[in-house]
C-alpha cells in the first residue's frame, strides 16, 4: 500500500517536537474557542486562522488539524452544559445531552460524546487515507464539464437540502455568488464590480467574508437579543463513564460513523442530516427507548460520532477535488488557497509531504483531543461563564485582528463590517450563511471550469452534460430540486413540505413549514430552531449517496 | 382579501427582497458596461456569469417577495445568548458599530495597542458592562498581549504607532 508509507512519511513530519506541539497548540485553542458559546466550528478555524499566518504551511496545515477537531469538540461541550445548539449538527446533543447532564450525568454525556468523536475521528481519518488515493486518481481523469456539475450539485446540495426554506436558500447562494464576482477577472483582465476601488480589484479575501459573516454578524446579531439573564450552565466534573455506558454507547458510535461519513464525503448538505438519521436509529434499536426525550446516553453517543465522522468525511472532497461540502471545509479551502496551495488531484503529488503530514495530524490531533478533553472538561466548562460583554467584545476585537492582518489594509476592516452587516441581517430574516460561504469560495472556480468546459465544446452549450458522469449529475441535481414534486406525488401530501409545495404550485418556494407568524413579532418561545427529531428526514439520502460516486 | 397597505405592513423582509434586487440591478449594470468584444478568451466571456448571476438575483427578489407576502417568513436565527423574546436592540448594535469605527479610523494613526484596547473597551461597554476600572485594564492588557504574539511572535504586522520601540 503506497498511501501507508505517505502516511508513515506523514507521521515522521508531524510527530517531531515542534509540529507536536503546534498541533497540541491547536486542539487547546481549537477547544476553548470552539466551547465558547456562539461560536461554532466554522467560526473557530476563521477565527483562529490568523493564528497560522506566520507559520511555514506544515506547520501551519498542523495547528489546523487542531483547531479543526478542536473546535467540532468544543461545540458538543457547549451544547451538552448549555442546552442550545449553536449550530445545527448539533441540535440533537443539544436536546439529549442536555437532557442527560440536567439529570446529573454531565460527565457521561461529555464523556460519551468526546469518546465517540474520537472512534469517529479515527475512522473517518482512516476511511480518508484509504479512499482519497483511489478518488485522485479516478478524478484526474474528470474534464470540466465534470467538475462544474459537481458544483453545480455542491450548490444545489447545500442550499435545497439544509434549513427550511429554500428561496432563502438560494437568496443566501446569490449573495454569495455576488461576492465571488468581485475582482479582476482572470481570464480577461476585466475588472468586476470594484467600482474603480484598488484594494477590490483583487477579490475579497475569503477570510474577510468568512470572519465577517461569522464572527461580526453572529456578535452584531446576540448584542441585539442578548440574554440579560445568566444563562444555565450545569456543572461537570471531569469526564468518565462507567462500564455500562461504555457498552451502550460502542454500537451507537459505529452507527453514527457509518451514517455520519458518507454524508460528509458527498455534497448532501453537511452534518445535520445524519445526526437526525443515527438519533432516529439509535431510538429504535435501543433496549431503552424509555429513556430517549430523557436523556438517553445513546442518543448522545451515536449524533456526536456522526457530526465528527461527517466532518471527516468532508475533508476527502476538499483534499482531493477541491470541494467544500461544509463551511468548515469552504474555511479551510480558503487557509490552503491563502497558502498558495491549491487543492485537487494534482494536490497529492505536487504537494505531497504536506498532504499526509497533515493527514496524520488528524490522527494527532484527535488522539491529543481525548487525552486532553476528558481532564479538562472542568475547566472548558467554566469557559462558558466569560461574562458575556467580554465575550462577544473579544470576538469583534479578534475579528479586527485577523482581518487586519490579512493585508495590513484598513479597507479590509470596512469591508468585513459591510459583510458583517449582511451577515446580521441574514440572520435577522432566516436566510442560511452556509450557502453564501459556499458561494463565494466556489463561485469563481465553477466559473473557471464553466469556461473551460465551453471552450472544450467550441461554445456547444451541450458540452456541458456531453459526459456519463455530468449527465448522470444532473439526473441527480433535478431530483433534488423537484423533490417536493416528488415526494407529493408518492407521499399523497402526507409531507408537510410537500403540501405547502403544493399549495404553492411551486417546488422552489412557498411559506413552508407551519409557522406563519408575522414577521412583526419577532417574539419566538423559548424552543431552539430544531426539527422535532422524530419528523421525517429530509428524503433526498439515496439519491446523493450514489450520486457522488462516480 | 386585505389591501395592500396592510398586506405590507410588519413585511419588513421585503427590505431582503428590495436588496437583492438592487444588487441585482447593481451586478447587471456593470456587467453591461465591460467590454466583451476583444480580449475575450473561449466562449465565454467575463460578462457571462455577471448576467446570470443578476438575474437570478432578480428571479429571487420577486421569488421571495411573493413568499412573504403570501405569509411566508424567515426563522431568525437562535443561539446560545439569543433571546428573542425582546424586540432588537438598537442601540447596542449602533454602539457596536461606533466602537468597530474607532479601531478602523485609529489603527494607522495611533497604533493597535491602543485602538484596539479601546475596541473591545468601547464594545464591551456597549454589551452593558461597566467596571470602569476592570474593562479598560482588561482591554489594555488584551491589546497589548495580542501585539506582542502576533507581531513578535507570529511575525504577524500589526501596527505600534507611537508606542513603537516602548513595547
């Protein structure tokens, strides 16, 4: 096995002293941003990336494989203690998590979750050492037209199968691919929406975008609606379970790993669909079906392994075609590109020790997380009572910073408070982000390979679905848009989405969902924005599960 | 069937819909003002893309105005410290946005060890703190801290202003 000895190579670079440490650097900061409440793990690796600017790329890719996990792990921590998500993948440890600690089992509910991360993290890491050299050399031979259909699918993937609407969806992707306008165009030497301004004719930094529309939107958003009462936070002690919980949480881990990779291998739209799946599953295989709604430690242990699995999964398009499935991944995209490295086929061999130095400190890092985090787990917990001025004050100082940094560039400030705005205001109108940091980062690229594609054909538009493959992701892409068609059709309007579909004659839009509140009462009762874990999972699994298999 | 006037009141979402209408509006305009004829390489040329991407901006404006006006609305989103049982809080976030200001005007002229220590003073006073003596030292020591990694450290430029050659 030739991707073994890579990975051994890959090993002896990351394990020297130094990179040992950057790595443990990274997962400790990765962490106690991550566990910071508002702050996910897309945030975090934005947050953090100014961090590794001055460092050599090894040593940079090194801490970043840290900070990834890190962060992943510092959001169920916050979940588990503090009952709301601050993300979607985690809504579900959330709710059972929480559950479980208000009973007083904090520390197995913590304990389960970083024990099934690893499991998950170690799978995952392992599945990606084997299928990423298989999947380069199968996509050095994809043209294109390929490559722009699964884009294509990318986008649709992630603005139609995630959040509730899909015509905020789509609005959220324009923004982004408006973004990804701006700047000289590069085949032409066209210049792109600057409005004659210098410092836009390059593009705008994609860390800018990403910090802005994370960082300065989400503290813009909580200072209009800051809880002025001091939030619930359930002591732990340090994280242990007993042997019982052990072995009913082993199963729930491999369940969630299987669900939760390929989901995040394929363009399926990220983490929270399988996380609902492995809950689901866990509930009905469970000996203990009683306890789930009361804090069931298997419903905590499968979702948890899942959302990691998945966020390993997502790195096997990012490394090996360039993709981002996920805004974490779009992030790192963003840290590589920013490093001059671009990621795809040619990846593995043009930069090859970097590549599986950074693979192994995947394994690193995740191993470096459980030493670490069970021990700790008192003291991230105290994190969470940051007075919260400081919190969301430290979060626009260190947004400044690395936005600062970028270019040493005034200008860049500006922007990220525009974009900031945005990114407030998408919030305010239930318009998802991930769509739009997607968008700004693919955009150009699908663009790229658009061009390429009709240049190949001599402008036959044909050319773009003249290939087995693109015609077969289109098949797929049309699925997904028509599914609340589809679903009318063969669920006899039993599907809540489909019957608002069907009252609006539209697939693409229509009031879905049941709350028709006016938007004048922004009042909302307590309830997290949550799916009712029992409702129906979003049906479009198969389909994209096959899809991305070329 | 309500007449228009109360069919849009409270529809503040609409200002979504006027937005990406103007961006779309902005992004077709000066698609139409680059020059496709010459340096033009393939097919395709930079103007392309531009054109669809406005006028899917457009679709989606009319798209969602007809959704919001039907009823539809979009969730706002929840977290951890979000508590929506309030109406918005303006005067925070335009303090907020006050104190961001301050850095981006400052940071040239005197340095970050100062202007950002008066960011995150100025934005933790305006999230309601008021430990007139905790929160300034707080936002020096952080300031200060932040300098020292990133442009000692890190190797990062950060600027010192005057305070270059004290720290």
């Amino acid at each position: 096995m030739e991707a073994l000895s890579d990975l051994l190579n890959g090993f002896a670079t990351a394990l020297t002293p130094t990179n040992l440490a950057w790595a443990a650097l990274g997962v400790i900061l990765g962490t106690a941003v991550g566990v910071l409440p508002g702050i996910g793990p897309a945030m975090t690796v934005a947050l953090l990336l100014p961090v590794t600017y001055g460092l050599e790329p090894t040593a940079a890719f090194i801490m970043f494989a840290g900070i990834f996990y890190g962060g992943m792990f510092g959001g169920s921590t916050t979940s588990i203690l503090l009952n709301t998500p601050g993300e979607s993948s985690s809504v579900i440890t959330a709710i059972e998590g929480n559950l479980m600690a208000r009973r007083g089992r904090a520390s197995q509910a913590l304990a389960t979750a970083a024990i099934g991360s690893f499991v998950a993290g170690l799978i995952g890491t392992m599945l990606l050492v084997l299928l990423a050299p298989t999947i380069v050399d199968l996509a050095v031979g994809i043209g294109a037209a390929d490559y722009f259909a699964i884009m294509m699918l990318a986008f649709i993937a992630v603005t139609a199968v995630l959040g509730s609407s899909r015509i905020r969806g789509f609005a959220s992707l324009a923004i982004g691919l408006t973004l990804g306008l701006i700047g000289i165009d590069l085949a032409t030497g066209q210049q792109r929406l600057t409005f004659g301004v210098p410092q836009l004719a390059d593009g705008i930094d994609v860390v800018v975008v990403a910090v802005g529309i994370f960082a300065i939107g989400e503290a813009l958003w909580v200072a209009a609606h800051l809880r002025h009462r001091p939030p619930d936070i359930i002591p732990t002690g340090r994280a242990f379970m007993s042997r019982e919980d052990f072995s009913r949480s082993w199963r729930p881990w491999l369940r969630g790993t299987a669900l939760g990779f390929p989901f995040g291998a394929l363009p399926a739209g990220g983490a929270e669909i399988p996380t609902f799946l492995s809950y689901v599953t866990e509930k009905r295989l469970s000996k203990h079906k009683g306890e789930f709604g009361h804090g069931a430690i298997e419903g905590v242990a499968g979702p948890e392994a899942s959302n990691n699995a998945s966020a390993a999964g997502t790195l096997v398009p990012m490394l090996t075609l360039g993709l981002p499935t996920n805004a974490t991944a779009a992030v790192m995209l963003a840290a590589f590109t920013g490093y001059g490295i671009q990621p795809g086929p040619l990846l593995f061999e043009r930069e090859g020790d970097l590549v599986w130095a950074l693979i192994a400190s995947l394994f690193i890092g995740n191993t470096l997380l459980l030493i670490l985090n069970l021990p700790l787990a008192p003291l991230w917990a105290r994190l969470l009572r940051t007075p919260r001025p400081y919190l969301y004050a430290g979060i626009l100082f260190f947004a400044s910073v690395g936005a600062y940094a970028v270019n040493a560039s005034t200008i860049d400030l500006v922007i990220l408070l525009v974009i900031g705005l945005l990114g407030f205001a998408m919030r305010r109108y239930g318009l998802p982000v991930v769509p739009a940091i997607i968008a700004v980062i693919l955009g150009p690229r699908a663009e790229q390979q658009l061009r390429r594609a009709l240049q190949l054909s001599n402008g036959e538009i044909s050319g773009l679905w003249s290939t087995p493959l693109a015609k077969f992701i289109y098949l797929i892409i049309a699925v997904v848009l028509l599914w609340p068609l589809i679903s009318r059709f063969l669920l006899r309007g039993r599907h809540p989405l489909a019957e608002a579909a069907a009252e609006a004659g539209v697939p693409l839009e229509g009031p879905e969902g049941d709350e028709q509140r006016a938007p004048e009462q922004p009042a909302v009762d307590g309830e997290p924005r949550s799916r009712v874990p029992e409702a129906e999972p979003p049906p479009t699994d198969d389909d994209t599960e096959t899809g991305g298999r070329p | 069937m309500s007449s228009l006037s109360e069919r849009l009141r409270g529809r503040s979402e609409l200002g979504i819909c006027v937005l990406l209408a103007a961006l779309g509006v902005l992004v077709l305009v000066d698609a139409s003002r680059i020059p496709t004829d010459f340096t033009q390489r393939g097919p395709v040329g930079p103007a392309a893309v531009p054109v669809v991407v406005g006028v899917a901006l457009l679709v989606i404006a009319v798209l969602l105005a007809r959704d919001v006006l039907r009823g539809g609305h979009g969730e706002a989103e929840m977290g951890e410290d979000v508590d929506l049982s309030n109406p918005s809080d303006w005067r925070t976030v335009l303090l907020l946005i006050a104190a961001f200001l301050v850095n981006v005007v400052l940071i040239d002229r005197v340095g970050f060890p100062i202007s950002g220590a008066l960011l995150f003073w100025g934005s933790a006073y305006a999230l309601g703190s008021r430990h007139y003596l905790r929160d300034p030292l707080i936002a020096l020591a952080l300031s200060v801290i932040t300098y020292l990694i990133f442009a000692r450290g890190l190797g990062i430029g950060l600027p010192a202003g005057p305070l270059e050659g004290v720290l």
